[in-house]
C-alpha cells in the first residue's frame, strides 16, 4: 500500500511539473505573440483639447491614415480641461503598452511645463515621443468688416486697447502666448492692453469672434481658415517666415517688423506614456512613415494651413526641447514664470 501510495504521488509530482513546465512555455509565446501582434485592439488617440479645434483635426487626420497603417482602429478622444493638462496627464499615468496616446500640443507639452511646472505636475520629457506629425502657421484673427488690415487693428488696439477683449484655449497656450509676445512688441501697457477670456478651445473662440463676443483671436490658423476664405474673418498675419499657401494675401510678422512673434507656431506630434517597448515604438514610428506617404493624409493637413513636418523619436525629443527651452525663455522676458517649483 505504501509503495503503491509512494508511486502515484510521484506520477502526480512528476505531471504537476509537466503542467507547470508546459504554462510557462506557452505564458512565454503568449506573451512573445501579443508583442509581435501589437497593435490587437484598437488604439486610444486622446486631444487634450475641444472638439473643433488644432489638436482635435490634427487627431482625426492622423487616425484616419494611420489606422490603414496599423490595421486597428484609432478612437479620438477629447478630454479637454486645464489647458491640456487633463488630457495630457491622463495619457502619463497610463499603461506603457502603446494602446493610449496623445496628439501632443505645444501649450501642453512645452508652455505649461516650461512656466508652470507645479500645475502640470508632469514634465516635457515625461513621455515615449513617437514623432512629429504637423506644424501649423499662426496668426491673429478679426471680423473682415471691421478692420481692413494690420494698421488698422494696430491704431484701435493703441487708442482703444483696454476695453477691448480677445478669445483664447486658454491661459499658457500658444493662444495666449503669442499674444503676450505681440503686446510686448507693441510697448502696450496696463492702460491699452487687452483683457484675455478663455474657452475650452480654439473652435469656441473662433464661435465667439463669429459672433462679435470678441474683438480678435490668436491661435494656429487651421480652424479658422473656412472663415477667412468666404470673407467672414480676416487674419492679421501669420507668424511663418513665407507667406501661407492658403491665405496668400496674409502678411507674414516679418513683413510687418514684428519678427519675434515668429517664435510663436503650433504643432502637433504623437507622445505616448514613458517606457514604450521598443517593438511598440517601432511599429508606431512605421506607421508615422506611412501617414507621411499617404496623400489623402498630406491633402487634408494642408488643406487647413498646416505643414506636413513627419519626424521620428529623436528629432521630435529634439524638437520638444527647443519648444521647451523657447517658451521657458519667453517666459523669463515676460516675468510669468512660477517660481514654486
């Protein structure tokens, strides 16, 4: 009875090891075919900011080409707030494995960061950088029956000035900043300088300018691009060293003598949570390719202004640290920086 009891544990033993040998091996395919296969589910796109605006046609540009690429959906989705920082905080705590990213903005990848880093609470580099997608020319905005070019707007702004308003994404957006940076060079003071009024996005200030709520806007120049073209709105200039394709008779800030707004230019790239794998960063860097090759995707951003400007992971880290580095010394000149840091 014993030897009998003896033996049929060690068969017990000996094919409990063989199961546990045989889950580990296929634990290790399983996991090994999961990389390879990635993407197998669909991917979350989030645009820290409204629907309508730069970030959110940017989003929906790339995810209507790269979704060809990748042979998976990719879902937009808006999480507006805080001047990016909902959306983009979202994106940092999550799970590193390329199914949640971010159409990285400059005012909430580089501004923020760069002048108020304690209401961030994350970094410019607190990210796995995919790559570049777009630049998009900026510029300001104002009803076209109400001022017929730059002097114009420039003589009320000085006269007029302080009881004035203009419309912004939000505080410490390019929105925002440009303006700032156009006020300086313009000498504007307390008694001429404008009062600034927030909105969920650029789509919502563009909204308010339509309706006269406002008497001017800044922001990269796609969204309004539809109104300036039938008439409605006209653009001051654009902060691009050449003239726009799309808006030809628009000056440009140099030719106007206010070269230093020229630092002032939207953009967008895709970021995704720091400690991306390497094959997944490989396989959204391919697919980036493709988008850049893909004409539909090339039509549609140019036809809202922008430029196509498709950089892989180390020329957009590069890239992301010159914004950084811009905007913390516009900041140092503006005296706006948090110093609770």
């Amino acid at each position: 009875m014993r030897f009998e009891r003896l033996k049929t544990n060690g068969t017990v033993a000996a094919r409990f090891c063989a199961a546990l040998g045989l889950a580990a091996l296929v634990a290790g395919q399983s996991a090994e075919a999961q990389a390879q296969a990635y993407p197998n589910r669909p991917i979350t796109l989030v645009a820290p900011y409204a629907a309508g605006g730069d970030s959110d046609i940017a989003a929906r540009n790339f995810a209507a080409a790269a979704q060809k690429a990748l042979g998976q959906n990719i879902i937009v989705v808006n999480r507006p707030g805080a001047s990016g920082v909902i959306g983009s905080a979202q994106v940092v705590a999550a799970a590193p494995d390329g199914y949640t990213l971010l159409l990285a903005r400059p005012g909430s990848q580089s501004i923020l960061p760069a002048i108020m880093p304690t209401r961030t609470k994350y970094k410019w580099d607190d990210y796995s950088m995919v790559g570049m997608l777009e630049l998009n020319p900026y510029g300001c905005m104002v009803k076209a029956a109400t001022y017929r070019n730059y002097e114009d707007f420039v003589g009320k702004l000085r006269s007029q000035g302080k009881k004035m308003n203009f419309g912004t994404a939000g505080i410490l957006t390019t929105n925002d900043m440009g303006p700032r940076q156009w006020f300086r060079l313009l000498d504007l003071n307390d008694s001429n300088t404008p009062t600034q009024i927030s909105y969920k996005g650029s789509n919502e200030a563009m909204v308010a300018l339509m309706a006269g709520d406002i008497d001017f806007a800044c922001a990269s120049i796609g969204t309004f691009v539809p109104m300036i073209n039938n008439g409605d709105l006209r653009a001051l200039f654009v902060t691009t060293p050449s003239r726009v394709t799309v808006l030809p008779n628009t000056p440009t800030a140099r030719e106007l003598g206010i070269n230093d707004l020229e630092r002032i230019i939207g953009w967008s790239g895709i970021f995704g949570p720091a400690g991306l794998p390497a094959e997944v960063l490989t396989k959204l860097s391919e697919a980036l390719r493709a988008v850049a090759a893909d004409p539909a995707w090339v039509s549609a951003t140019e036809r809202v202004g922008s430029i196509p400007f498709v950089r892989g992971p180390e020329d957009t880290r590069g890239f992301a640290r010159a914004q950084f580095q811009t905007y913390r010394a516009l900041g140092e000149s503006l005296k706006i920086i948090d110093r609770a840091e």
